[in-house]
C-alpha cells in the first residue's frame, strides 16, 4: 500500500510536504534573501544524487517537487 504524500502551510507561507520517510520544506518568495548560497549548492547536489542513483522510493511525484522548489530557488 502506498502512502500519500501530506502538505501543509504554516502561517508563514512555508510549505511542508511529507512523504514517508522523506520531507521537503518550501520557502515562500519572500523569504529567498534569506537562503545562504552554501544551502542552494547542497540542495544542487542532493538533488543531482537523488536523479543519478533514483532510490526506490524515489517516486516521480518526489522528482516533480524536487525539481519546481529548485527550479524556484535558482529564479530568486
């Protein structure tokens, strides 16, 4: 049985998405300037990580958000 992936927003804007054991935080736009270089550079390489070695859970729906939130993150 597979288990859904849970999102919620805080007050704050950030989003929290939940999948098993795997947990993405997305900052809202307003917050950008606060994301030192060093985090851009290691969510970079986690991601680059994830697409080469593609764990099992990995699923597309992980890829997708993965993608978007670094997609945004490199746009700010």
């Amino acid at each position: 049985m597979t288990k859904s992936a849970t999102t919620r927003q805080n007050k704050g804007g950030i989003t929290d998405i939940s999948h098993g054991n795997v947990r993405l935080i997305a900052l809202p736009h307003s917050n950008a300037e606060l994301i030192p270089e060093s985090v851009s550079h290691a969510l970079t390489l986690l991601y680059e990580l994830l697409e080469e070695y593609a764990p099992s859970w990995y699923t597309q729906e992980h890829h997708e958000i993965a993608k978007t939130a670094l997609n945004d993150l490199k746009h700010r």
